[in-house]
C-alpha cells in the first residue's frame, strides 16, 4: 500500500502551488497538519495519519518530514516549557501566530487573530523563525484552582 498513488488532498494541492513535490509522506504530514485545529505532537501526527491513511510512519520519515516543512515554510514549530515540540500547518491565510500554553493541562492553542510583533535584531543576524508562547491557564484549569 506504502506504493500506492496519493490522492490529491489540499496538502499535495498546496505543495505543487509552491513548486514543491508532493512525496507521499511529505503530504500526509501536511494534511494531517492541516486538519488539526490545534498545534500537535509528533505522536499526535503519527496517530492522525494512522487513523487516516492506515499507514504507520516511522520517526525519522516523520521528523524529516516536520523539519522539511518548517524550512519550506508550510509548518511552524511551538516549543512549550514541557519540551515537546509541537506543530501546526503555516499559509498566507494563516502566517506565524503566538501560542497560548496551559501550565496545568499542557495543551496549546493558536491566537490565530494575534501577531508576532516585529522584533529589531542586531545588524547582520539572520532571523530563520520567531516563536511567541504565552504561558497560562486555560479557563478549565482555571476553574479546576479555584475549587480547590
Ligand atoms: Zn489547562
Ligand atoms: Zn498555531
């Protein structure tokens, strides 16, 4: 099945509009992405193409993946203080956004209608990709303290 064609999906669809070849797994990655409304683990995205495609992808096809996207600029990458990275899809209808992290529950979400303030960095250095996590509680958690 690993040989099969890819159906077309908005992910191949994205990455031949760029330029780029749509590979199988580069595809499912993106996809997978793209269907997440929130940012997700590699263990998120390796269950969503599981669930989708009925396809195991092994880690280092995944990372090189996720790192191939981010360079080209289709994904970004959320680091929070629990050290997993998280990702999420990138487009022009959707560029880099801050991020909110619950300290108690661990999830992030997107702050989709926020922007990531132009920084000035020295003359010289090259910025390659600004992250912004806004470290919190969601209401949940929020409501879990008070009652406590
Ligand atoms: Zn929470
Ligand atoms: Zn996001």
């Amino acid at each position: 099945m690993s040989n099969a064609v890819t159906p077309p999906t908005e992910a191949s669809r994205r990455l031949r509009a760029i330029g780029l070849r749509p590979t199988r797994a580069r595809t499912q990655i993106l996809q997978a992405l793209l269907e997440m409304a929130h940012p997700v683990s590699h263990l998120e995205i390796q269950e969503r193409i599981l669930a989708q495609w009925g396809e195991s992808m092994d880690r280092v096809t995944l990372y090189r993946g996720l790192d191939w996207l981010v360079q080209q600029g289709l994904a970004h990458r959320i680091t929070a203080d629990d050290r997993v990275w998280r990702f999420s899809a990138v487009s022009p209808e959707r560029p880099a956004h801050p991020h909110f992290h619950c300290l108690r529950c661990g999830q992030v979400i997107c702050l989709a209608d926020s922007q990531i303030p132009q920084l000035e960095v020295p003359q010289n250095y090259l910025v390659q990709e600004v992250e912004l996590v806004i470290n919190g509680l969601c209401p949940h958690c929020q409501s879990r303290q008070k009652s406590e």
